[in-house]
C-alpha cells in the first residue's frame, strides 16, 4: 500500500511538473512568437487565439489562425501545427486544418475563387515538410481541399545559405504574400536558390467540373478546350504558342481535363528536371521567353 501511495505521489508531482511546463512554456511562446510577428511587420497580418504545446514532443500548435484582413480574412485555420518543436532549424513539419469555414466569413479575393470552384465553405487539410542537409532542401507539401481535389508539390534545391538565413526566406515569402507581392521573392533570392527537380501532382474530386461544367469528351468541346490550352501554356511563359511543345502540353492536359475517370483513378502529373541546377531568377527568365519546358526538361503526364 505504502509503495502504491508513493507511486501516486510521484505521478502527481509529474503531472504538476508537466502543467508547469506547459503553462509556463506556453507564456513565454506567446510573448517570443508576438515579438517576432511584431519585428517582421506581419503582426496585423497574421493572427491566432492561443497556443499549445506538447510538453513530451515539444511540438507547438497554433489555434484558429487567420491571415490578413481581421474582419474578413483570407483564410482561417482550425489549427496549424510545427510537429518538430520551434526551434529546430534544419527539419520543418506542418501540418494545418480547415474546417467547414463559411464562404461569408472570407475576405472578397478568397469569396470570388471559392464561388469559381463551386464552393459554399472550405475544408481540408494538409501537411508541409523540409529537411535540409547542409546546402541541400528536400521539401513536400500535400493538400486535400475537400471538393476540389488533393494537390501534392516535392521539390529539391540547393541554397547558398546558412540555417538561420532559411528562416528569413520562410518569413520573407510569407512577407511577400502578405503585401501582394509574391515576384519579391525571386528578385530577393533569385541567385541564392537553385532547383535540380519540382513535381506537381493534382487528383480531381470536383474543381474541373465546377470551372468547365459543360466540357465532356465531345469532339468540338475538346477542341475548345484545346486551343485555350495552347494559348494558356504560351502565358504561363511554357512554350511558345506555335511550338511543338505547346501541342503536346495542351494536348495531355486537354486529355486528363476531359477523361471521365480523373476523379477515380487517375492524376496529372508535373515535373521538372533540369540537365544542371537552375536559380530562381534563371526559372522565372525562362517563363518570361517561353522556354520553360524546354530548357528544364519538363514532363506533363497523366497517372493511374
């Protein structure tokens, strides 16, 4: 009896302990992660009701997180979640929650995409992982936006700079969105990063037919869509519009946007594959003179 009373007693004490960690860890976060938000210049961008953290994993999770306007967000979170802790620098893993948010309760911009989709509110999930290995970056991000589809992007690059520098990137993209200047980015950093492979996947499970309801596999509606695709791929700076490649590209997407078995079995696949490590300045040149698939081995596929 005496020894299950002290093993109780112990229990209890580890319990205290483990409160007091908690309570006291998380104060302290709140108070580094404001400050942080507050230095940066996003502290009115990015917003979260409280925090938590894991007191045996250290992993540290962010509660009903919105980003930009207080009123009308752009998005809202349920959670978000750094399953590595804050402070470990060479292995990022994220993982986020959207649930059921009501299209009226979003900004305009994100309003206007939603009803393009067919949606009436946004749910999903996802998960983001880096590694870095000395110069090296090995990234994943996986996306199910119920409705929609799941998106899946995998890249590897190089970088010329040091652990607490990848930081200053993670925070200077989400600077960049935030004041609706995503190229900043490249300028930035366009001699810094180099890519040697990028994968984009994409699984239908209703976008397609919201945004084209009427395409099916008749013969005139497939060259509709066709020859949009061709002028499409010229924007998107992938080809030229009178190119060979830009048939081809046109082409296999034209054949997954009509495939009647897209939300079943099959995916469109993306990848890149450059014969030597390209920087971002170098990818986005590539776009602005429509060489981008030809000059980084791009493969546009549909999976099983």
């Amino acid at each position: 009896m005496k020894v299950i009373k002290i093993s109780l007693v112990g229990l209890f004490i580890v319990a205290l302990g483990v409160v007091g960690i908690q309570t006291l860890g998380v104060t302290f976060l709140n108070k580094q992660i404001q400050a942080q938000l507050d230095q940066t210049g996003l502290a009115s961008f990015v917003r979260f009701h409280d925090v938590s953290i894991d007191p045996f994993t250290l992993s540290l999770s962010f509660h009903q997180v919105s980003f930009g306007n207080p009123t009308y967000p752009w998005l809202i979170f349920d959670s978000i979640t750094l399953n590595k802790g804050l402070f470990n620098n060479q292995v990022l893993d994220v993982t986020f929650q959207l649930n059921q948010t009501a299209i009226k309760k979003l900004s305009n911009d994100t309003q206007h995409l939603m009803k393009m989709a067919g949606l009436t509110e946004l749910a999903g999930n996802g998960r983001f992982t880096s590694l870095q290995q000395d110069q090296h970056v090995t990234s994943n991000m996986a996306l199910d936006i119920k409705g929609l589809g799941q998106f899946s992007l995998a890249n590897q690059m190089k970088t010329q700079l040091n652990a607490a520098l990848i930081q200053e990137i993670r925070t200077d993209m989400l600077a960049s969105m935030a004041f609706g200047q995503p190229e900043a980015i490249f300028l930035i950093y366009g001699d810094d990063i180099t890519f040697y492979d990028i994968k984009l996947s994409f699984q239908d499970a209703g976008l397609i037919q919201h945004l084209w309801p009427t395409y099916g596999n008749e013969n005139n509606i497939k060259k509709i869509m066709f020859e949009r695709l061709k002028s499409d791929t010229h924007t998107w700076g992938l080809a030229e519009a009178t190119s060979q490649r830009n048939v081809e590209i046109a082409k296999t997407l034209t054949d997954y946007l009509t495939s009647t078995d897209r939300s079943n079995t099959q995916h469109l696949e993306i990848s890149i594959h450059p014969d030597s490590p390209l920087s971002l300045g170098e990818l986005y040149l590539l776009s602005k003179d429509k060489q981008l698939a030809d000059k980084t081995n791009m493969h546009v596929a549909i999976k099983p």
